[in-house]
C-alpha cells in the first residue's frame, strides 16, 4: 500500500457490501482507515467514499478468498461478519492483507494478532450460539412456533442447522430483536430475513394476535407481498 491520503469506505451494511469494499480497497492498492455500515455515525477527520454494492464482484472476491488462502479462511471472514467485534470491518481487512502475502499458510500464524483477533471473536460468537440452543423459549401461536432472542452477535445462522433439525415438522419463527432479523423455517426450507422491528403477541396472544404474527411470518417469507401491501396503503 503507498502513501497516498488516507480515505474511509462506508458501505450498506451487507456481507456482500463488504466484500465489494474489500475488492475496491485492493484494487486501488489503498488500505482504508475505517469501513463504516449505515448505523456506524462516527465522525472521522478523512473522507469518506461511499462504495455500492455490487454483488458480482462480492461473489468473485469471495470466490478468491478461497483459492488464494483456503477455504477455511474463507469461512473465517464470513463468520467474523456475524460477530460483535469492535471494528470488525476493518479486522477483517487485516486479515485478509495478511492472507494475500501469506495464502494457505495464513491459518497456521496462530499467535498473529489479525488472525487471533477474528479466531477469538467466532469461538466467542460459537458459544453464545450453544447458550440459546437451550435458552430460546418457544411458544405456540396456532401452529406457528416463535421465539424472541436478544443475542450479542448475529447467531441465526449457527443455530439455523440445530433449530431446523429439532422442529424439522414445525412451521418456525426466531426473532432477533437486538439485530432487527428472523429466521424462518417450514416445510423443509429456511430463511433468514431483516424483520425491523417486528410485533410479537403477548404471552397469551388471542386469535387476533396470532392471525397479525401469521401474516407478519407470510410478508417476511414473501418479500413481494410486503411490498405489494404497502404499496395499496399508499394508494
């Protein structure tokens, strides 16, 4: 990397809106001193370029990490995304500067603080993931199981396999409410979808209630007919 001014990424807040920093960063030979999502509102003495997300190129980054570092490195970033790391973004392009010098052998520098640091931050994230396995409360809404998680990191995605097992002939819904996003699942299939601020019924919901979270599991599942719903409000 040269000496050029020092610059700021601000992306959308999406893995593939990362990675396309991440590509961009490399490509113009600069290391951005920070790498900011929507919520981040800090201010920063250096520039901000806004990067759009572009979803080939996230994929083709993506698709690189593993052929010129390894597959578990690959796995690595994308979990290290999920966690609560303090600036994680920029943890992540550490590692990854490592990992274009190192290749292969980037997992083996155990004692490098830029691959201790994401290793720590997923094995963290892992056990909060083991915790509500057993801690996730699940109450029945005619036939739709939920439950309401209030997680550190985002760990829908570590206990979606355990989850999808367990309730394999149920029709579920897992809140996370600290992240603004829910897991779904029925018949066979899952989804993982931002659900904002999604309206749960009381401990002993009516059948109003329940009709309200049904159609909220439906618009969630559907995208479209959110959209679709809105639209003729508007009207």
């Amino acid at each position: 990397m040269d000496d050029r001014e020092p610059v700021c990424y601000s992306y959308d807040g999406s893995f593939a809106g990362l990675l396309t920093c991440m590509d961009e960063s490399f490509r113009r030979g600069e290391e951005p001193v920070g790498i900011y999502p929507p919520e981040d509102e800090r201010i920063s003495m250096y520039p901000r370029r806004r990067v759009s997300t572009d979803l080939i190129r996230a994929r083709r980054f993506y698709r690189g990490i593993q052929e010129s570092a390894s597959r578990d490195a690959q796995q690595l970033v994308a979990h290290a995304f999920l966690t609560c790391l303090e600036d994680r973004e920029r943890a992540i392009w550490q590692f990854l500067e490592l990992a274009r010098r190192k290749g292969p052998a980037v997992m083996y520098h155990l004692s490098d603080k830029r691959v201790v640091t994401l290793n720590r931050a997923v094995r963290s994230m892992a056990g909060e993931a083991r915790q509500w396995r057993t801690a996730a409360r699940f109450r029945d809404c005619n036939g739709l199981l939920w439950s309401a998680i209030t997680p550190e990191n985002r760990v829908l995605y570590l206990l979606r396999a355990h989850l999808c097992r367990r309730f394999s002939h149920e029709t579920l819904l897992v809140y996370d409410s600290a992240h603004g996003e829910a897991l779904l699942y029925r018949e066979g299939k899952w989804r993982i979808r931002p659900a904002g601020a999604l309206e749960l019924p009381p401990e002993r919901p009516g059948e109003e209630d329940c009709l309200r979270l049904w159609r909220s599991f439906d618009e969630l599942w559907y995208p479209k007919r959110r959209r679709q719903r809105e639209q003729g409000d508007e009207a």
